[in-house]
C-alpha cells in the first residue's frame, strides 16, 4: 500500500467515523424529544452500556480464542476499530497492566462540538461506553477519563489499569 492509499484510507475512515456520530446524535436527540430529558438519557445510557458490553465481550472472547492472556496489551491488538489511525493519540504509559493515553483528536467529539452544546450533552453519554466496553472485556481493569474535550479539556485523557495477577 502506498503512502496516498493510506492516506485515503485514512480520510474515508474518519468520514466514516463523522457519519456514525452524526447518527448516533440525530437517534440520540430524537429519544429525547420523545420521551423528554430525564427518561430520554436513561434510555441512551441504557443502550450505550449495552453496546459498550457487547463490544468488550466481543473483544474477551477473541483474545480467550487465541489462549491469550486478558491484559490490556491483548485488548489493545484485538480492538475492534482502528483509534491507532483515526484518532491523535499520544502514549504516555502502555504496558500489559497499565495503559495512560491523551486523545487530541476524536472524529465524535468534532462533529458533536460543531453542532452544538445539546450534540455535546448527549456526546458525553457516548463516551460512557469506554467504560463499560473495558469492564465487559475483564472486570479487573479500571478505567479512568479525567479529561475530556466535550467537557472543554484539551484532550481526551484515559488511564486503564489492570490488577496484576487478575487476568
């Protein structure tokens, strides 16, 4: 694959990765007109949590397939999207037990803050699913998201820890 491939492939991802979100936005505003703020967002909770442990266990159960062991160096190889080429990421720590990373650019979170604070509110939600995907992958690993950029950070930050030995 040549340079320019990638690079297209690249651009067609992250144009993917914006239609996804604007879909999730426009499903995601339209539960809450239907059913009001407060039962709107329980529902979108609801469902993010379930697709985040579906995902997690869709990742636990390739890794188990493969004998590996589940530590977040294994996640990480099995992941279920490419983040390593549509999001700017930075390692700051990445060790099978402990994994801490700055996210500076996330195609969601661009196109939830360039429609608007309510994209933003129900952005947040989104994100609760990170979460919830790790636990479902081993319930061992702790997740951490002290930084956020739709809560004005400047990156998305993400500390993931595994208790040693709990694999």
């Amino acid at each position: 694959m040549t340079n320019l491939e990638k690079s297209e492939c690249k651009e067609y991802l992250v144009n993917t990765l914006g239609v996804m979100a604007l879909l999730y936005y426009y499903m995601a505003k339209n539960v809450v007109e239907k059913l009001g703020e407060e039962e709107g967002k329980k529902l979108i909770l609801k469902a993010i949590r379930e697709f985040g442990s579906m995902r997690g266990e869709a990742i636990r159960k390739r890794v188990v397939a493969k004998g590996l062991e589940l530590n977040l160096q294994n996640m990480n190889q099995n992941y279920d999207l490419p983040l390593h080429i549509a999001w700017e990421m930075k390692s700051i720590k990445s060790t099978p037990y402990e994994s801490h990373s700055e996210n500076y650019f996330c195609k969601f979170a661009e196109v939830w803050k360039e429609l608007g604070k309510e994209a933003v509110s129900l952005g947040l939600l989104y994100c609760e699913q990170d979460a919830t995907l790790i636990h479902s992958y081993n319930p061992n690993i702790g997740f951490n998201n002290p930084k956020n950029v739709l809560r004005e950070d400047n990156c998305c930050e993400h500390i993931i820890r595994l208790t040693k030995g709990s694999s």
